[in-house]
C-alpha cells in the first residue's frame, strides 16, 4: 500500500458526538482514526474525506447546522478531497469511483462512522467495485440499535455482527495497530 491507496475518512462528523445516538462501543474510535489520518498523511496518500449532507432542516447532518462539520482533528487540509453525499454509499451521486480511477487508486482503507451504516455500506461497494478494501476495526463504531422485533441489540454485537459479514467477502477487516505497522 503506498500511491495507489487512498484513506476513506466517513462522516466523522459533529452530529455523532450527540448524546442522543445512545449507547456507542469504540470510545477509541476517534483516536485511532487521528493516528491512522497522520500517519498516512506523513506517508503521502490520498485522504478524501466523506461527508454526510443532508438538506432537511429537521436532520443532524443538514448542511447548514453545527452537526455537518468535521469533529475537531478531522478537518481537511490543503490537497485532500472533500465529497459530500446524500446516501448511506460514498460512491452513489459522487465522484468518488471517477477520482479514485483518475488517480488510479488499487487499495482504499476505510475508517469513519457508524460501522453498520455508511461504513458498511461503502466498504460493500468498494469491495463490489473491486478495490482491494481494508476497514479498521478499531477506528469505527456502532450505536445500539433497535431490530423489528422492538429488541435492543448492543453496540458491540451490532459492531461485531457488521465487521463479520464484511470480512473476507468485501474487505480485509483488521485493526489500527496491524494497519500502522504494515504502512510504516
């Protein structure tokens, strides 16, 4: 992994950080993803960062409140792309396959929020679309969430649940200490 791989920053966005998700697994999270930002950042590679849009005013990501912007660290610097989506999928309604082609990117690695939602759903693309995808255990996380049965179901099992479907068929899932000591 070196030029041709490209780190997939997803909606790490303010909205997340308001205690109304409820209970989240991975309070680490954010930590690793500055780790793994800097030091692919030292490193030369493509950063895009992914950004959830939304135009309804009643929404936590709607462009115009406070939860849309990056969380404090996950700002863009000079150089790195921003793309703003509308969906789960940072490849649907973007140009993100089309830079990713133009740069000729072979390797994406994932990081970002949440696991069972926008991550997973971009790292099925990615895979899909046949990048050698890599998502970071560790520098994602998920909140409880409710089945259709009324049942709660943990942040942790809904982590772990997502991560294993993910594993092996659309990418290679590992954590940010394996990640860090294969690219340094």
């Amino acid at each position: 992994m070196n030029t041709d791989t490209a780190l997939l920053i997803i909606d790490v966005q303010k909205a997340f950080q308001a205690p109304s998700w409820g209970n989240r697994n991975n309070p680490q999270a954010e930590d690793n993803m500055l780790r793994i930002l800097e030091v692919c950042r030292n490193q030369g590679w493509t950063i895009i960062h992914i950004r959830h849009r939304s135009e309804n005013e009643q929404s936590r990501f709607y462009i115009h409140h406070e939860g849309f912007e990056p969380q404090t660290g996950f700002e863009a610097t000079a150089g790195e792309k921003v793309i703003e989506k509308e969906v789960n999928s940072a490849f649907i309604g973007t140009d993100l396959q089309a830079y990713l082609t133009l740069l000729q990117i072979k390797h994406v690695v994932i990081i970002g929020l949440t696991t069972p939602h926008c991550v997973s759903t971009t790292t099925r693309m990615s895979g899909n679309l046949g990048y050698q995808t890599y998502l970071v255990e560790d520098a994602t996380a998920a909140f409880d969430l409710v089945d259709h049965h009324g049942q709660l179901i943990d942040a942790e099992q809904v982590h772990q649940l997502t991560l294993a479907t993910l594993h092996d068929e659309f990418s290679t899932v590992l954590c940010t200490d394996e990640l860090l000591k294969n690219i340094q």
